[in-house]
C-alpha cells in the first residue's frame, strides 16, 4: 500500500511506537538512517515483551537495519493525531537520538523486494523489515540548513514565508509572525520596510536586537521546520498547495517523509547542534584517529555552517581534548597529517560540565 505524508496508521490495539534518529558521520558528512526508501526512521510499537522504552528501540532498530548501537539518548514525545488504534486513540510515539559509527547494512535489506510495492506496515502496525534500509545525508531533508553552501535556497524560503505573514488575519498576527522569520532565519533584513518596526518593539536594545534578529543560529532547526509546517511549505502540512510553489520547490524543500519523521530528525538537529557546543559528542562520531581537519570538517557537517580554523585549534588546545597519536595520514601531496585521539584520561565529570567545542563563525 502507498503512504501520503498523513497516512492514517493501520488500526491495531497498540497507541505507542517509538522511533530512533541514528546519526553518523561519513566522510565528512552528517547522514541519518532510514528505512522504506528514505521515508521512515526506523520505528516500531512499544509491546508488552519490552523491557523498556530503550529495549524497543534497540529491538526495532536491529531488526530493521542491524545498525549496531551505542550512545542513544530521550527526545520528545509526539501525539500523531492523524494514526489512530482501532478504539480511535491518537498514536504516541517516542523519539531517540543515537550517535553510532556508519556500519554496512546487508545486502538483502539494502535492496528489498525490488519487484513487489513495499507494505511499510505490518498488520502489528510495525514498519515491514522487508522495506530498504540506507544511510542518507540530513541535508537531502534540509537542504536550507547547510549553510556551507549557496544560501540561495534559504532566500526563496524566506520570501514565501513573508507572503505568509502578509496573509496573517490582524496586523498583530502579521508582525508576530514577521518577527519569528527574523529571529529564525537571520540575514539582512535592512531593506525589509517593516524591520526597524520591529526591532523598536523589543527592549530598547536596538543594536542587541538587530544582532538577535539577523544572526542565523544552527540550533534552531527544529523552530524553523515548524514555521514551515505552519506556513504551508511543506508536503507533510495538511495546508501544502504545490501548484501555488515554484516548480523547483521540491530541491528547495528536501525531501518528504511519511508521518511526523522528518519533524524527528529536526528535533535531534537541534539537541545535538545545542549539545555540540558544551558537550564533546562529537568524539562518538569520530573514527578511533583523525586529523584536526576531519574534526572540524565532522563539527561543520553537523552545525552547517564554517569555522574559523585557527580558532578552532586553539580552542581544542586550550580545552586539552585530543592527543597527538604518532600516527600521521597521508591524503594529498602535501606534508603528512597528524593523527589525533580523544583524550580519555580527563575526568569525565569535568570534560561533560566544562569543555565544548568552537561555537560555529556567525555570517
């Protein structure tokens, strides 16, 4: 059976699902993994032989795709009011993030059934393991969120959120809303004719407030998936009209996914771009040795946008986090770069409360 991005759920006894948000760095890229051809995280009711939240999620993802796991961590817990159980309760499910190295998915569920439509849903309600299992690069779902490319897609976004806002139904509604694209998209809204209206509606700070509403913050990925949810823009909305969109709206957009999935993978954007800058976890996506220009290739993947490189360096040497290996990697005809490891001997209370890592170079 095919899916619309609001699809009811199958009727079934359970309400809760949980679904897990694996994250990997490859080759410097961020990539998540998904099952039934990039439209599913992996997922799968919560049932009675589950120990716990975590014994679900494990079982399913292993079932699912034989990823193995280790740091998982709780996000959020979504109400899906378009699936319903057959006694007409909306379906809860439960997300996880988990930070894993990239592992080969076997063949047989890299392919699936390739001559039969897949049934993304078993009669339990679970995500078929018969569905393709793949890692895919986050920004083929949020294209406008890389900004260590053109951010060209991010200005057509950002004009057709202002129609948006032209058409709130009060000119409260209208400024309320102009003012969320300011502080969620940042840029240079000096032309805006209603910009210095609402920057004189803030505290007084008028340069504090200008710096707030122009500056891109990665971490709010999650408030600006939303905002487009709100406004229409994307096919998972129940308001999306893609004959009023340009025709190029879907490389503009990325791509879709089935239920609330891709709301997921915002939420774990956002954690884990917040978490990055006060928590070295970065350190479980990296390879046992790298060089300094693969970790800060790997911290620009994730935040989505570029750092300074000498800033960078120091602020790993101040921090004391990584150690020189001996090793060196050869990749180019230049001189061998040196390898370095995490430093395990930093008592782990004091590196989780008192290190992180370069804040991303504003632009």
């Amino acid at each position: 059976m095919s899916l619309s991005f609001s699809h009811a759920h199958s009727e079934g006894s359970g309400t809760t699902e949980v679904v897990a948000v694996l994250i990997a760095i490859t080759h410097g890229r961020a990539r998540v993994l998904t099952v039934d051809g990039g439209k599913l995280l992996p997922n799968g009711p919560l049932m009675p032989l589950h120990r716990s939240l975590q014994a679900g999620v494990r079982q399913w993802v292993e079932e699912q795709t034989k990823q193995p796991l280790g740091y998982i961590e709780q996000l959020y817990t979504f109400v899906d009011t378009n699936r319903r159980n057959k006694d007409g309760h909306a379906l809860v499910y439960v997300s996880y993030m988990g930070l894993v190295q990239e592992a080969a998915i076997p063949e047989a569920m890299v392919e699936g059934d390739k001559d039969k439509k897949s049934d993304p849903e078993s009669a339990s309600g679970a995500v078929s393991t018969k569905s393709s299992a793949r890692w895919r690069d986050w920004y083929d779902y949020f294209p406008w969120e890389n900004r260590l490319q053109t951010e060209a897609s991010s200005n057509q976004i950002t004009e057709k959120l202002k129609q948006w806002a032209e058409a709130a139904s009060s000119k409260s509604e209208r400024l309320k809303r102009l003012q969320r694209i300011y502080l969620c998209w940042g840029g240079d809204w000096e032309q805006d004719s209603d910009f210095e209206q609402i920057v004189a509606s803030g505290d007084g700070h008028s340069s504090s407030a200008k710096e707030m509403f122009t500056k891109w913050v990665a971490e709010h990925a999650l408030l600006r998936y939303e905002m487009l949810y709100e406004a229409g823009l994307l096919p998972e909305s129940p308001d999306y009209n893609a004959s009023k969109l340009p025709k190029n709206w879907h490389q503009v957009i990325g791509e879709p996914m089935y239920y609330d999935h891709r709301r997921v993978i915002a939420t774990a954007i956002s954690r884990l771009r917040a978490k990055i800058e006060y928590r070295p976890l970065i350190f479980g996506l990296m390879p046992e040795e790298f060089t300094l220009l693969q970790l800060q290739q790997s911290v620009e993947a994730l935040s989505g946008v570029p750092l300074h490189k000498q800033n960078f360096r120091r602020l790993l040497e101040s921090q004391n986090l990584v150690e020189p290996t001996g090793n060196s990697s050869q990749t180019g005809r230049g001189r061998p770069a040196k390898l370095y490891r995490f430093r395990f001997d930093i008592g782990l209370q004091s590196l989780l409360m008192d290190s992180k890592l370069p804040k991303s170079n504003p632009r």
